[in-house]
C-alpha cells in the first residue's frame, strides 16, 4: 500500500524538478523523462500524474500561483490601510520564495506558452486580472476610478517587466530594488494625483 501522502509528494517533487530543469535547459529542451530522472521517479509516472509536458507546465503554474498568492495574502492581512495594501501586493509578487532565479525562469516559460496553450493563457488572464483588480481597489483611495484603472494597469507592467529583465539578465536577483522601483512609481503617480486635486 502506498504511503499516505506520497501521491502529492511525488507531485510536488515533480513540479520543483520541473522548475529546476526549466531555468538549467529552457522549457522547450527538456523532456518528460528528464524531468521524471532529476525527481527520482520513473517516466511512466510522470505521464500517470500529468499527461503531457503542457500539462505539467500549467500544474507548475498553479502551484507557483498558489505560492504567490498565499505570499499577498499574508502580507494584505497585516496591511491596515490602502497605502499598506498597495505594498503587500507588490511586496507580494516579488517574495523570496518567488522572485530567484529558477522560478523566474519558470514564469518567463509559462508566458511563452501561454500564447499556444489555452489552459495557460486561462491561468495567466486570472493572474492579470486578480492583479489589476486589487490593486485597482486599493488606489481608488486616492484616485478616481478611471486613473486608478491606469496606474493598477502602470504598476502592473512594471511588475511583470522586472520579472522579465531579471529572467533575461545574468545579474543576481535583488528584490529589495525591484520592489523600491515599483514603490516608486506608485508614489510618484499618486503624488501626481494630490497635486492635480489641489490645483483644481
């Protein structure tokens, strides 16, 4: 009789092989079976569990999405006004666990195949809008609605664009420089809004 919980360990241990072997090789030159290997299980396995390479890619997607939003999650609870929750979002997407240099990879994977994959184009429009919408939510407080539109979308960008320059630079990660980037675009934009307000 398997052991209870060896089904999700295997799982797991294939989804943190899978990110490994993306950031060594790149996504398109990596196999099933090579995944299977560096997680310690045979081939047939992997196929049992997720079907397809695409699928294993979408399951590494939902995990890694899981962990982000868990990482937004803890910090919104300790955030007590929309300023503070603005940081926790940002602070959020580049947590410790997510922003290095192996999941950074992974991600940069899952864009590209989420132009050909359904099921990752789906997770990644989630993803998208669950970003713009909070942080939409929380600018509204200093902002009418069609500007905090704009800025959620501003900061959004700026945010997948660090993911993106990191993934393609060979510089070590510095999350505390990336967040203060986009803490400062926030500041600045909002700053922006106070004075147009008071001059009007």
């Amino acid at each position: 009789m398997p052991k209870v919980g060896m089904e999700a360990e295997r799982r797991r241990s294939l989804i943190d092989a899978t990110v490994d072997a993306i950031h060594e090789r790149g996504y398109s030159d990596i196999t099933m079976a090579q995944i299977a290997k560096r997680a310690g299980v045979s081939g047939g396995l992997v196929h049992h569990y997720f079907g397809s390479k695409d699928q294993l890619l979408a399951a590494t997607m939902r995990h890694l999405l899981t962990e982000l939003g868990r990482a937004i999650t803890n910090g919104l609870a300790k955030a007590e006004t929309p300023r503070e929750r603005i940081s926790a979002i940002i602070q959020g997407n580049f947590s410790v666990d997510q922003f290095q240099p192996a999941v950074i990879a992974a991600w940069l994977a899952f864009y590209v195949q989420s132009r050909t994959t359904d099921s990752n184009r789906r997770l990644l429009k989630i993803y998208a809008a669950r970003l713009a919408s909070n942080l939409t939510f929380n600018l509204r407080a200093f902002m009418p609605r069609d500007d905090a539109l704009r800025i959620a979308e501003g900061t959004a960008s700026m945010i997948d664009g660090v993911w993106i320059r990191q993934a393609l630079s060979d510089t070590k990660t510095d999350r505390q420089a990336a967040i203060a980037m986009v803490e400062d675009y926030v500041e600045t934009q909002i700053a922006a809004q106070a004075a147009q307000t008071k001059n009007k």
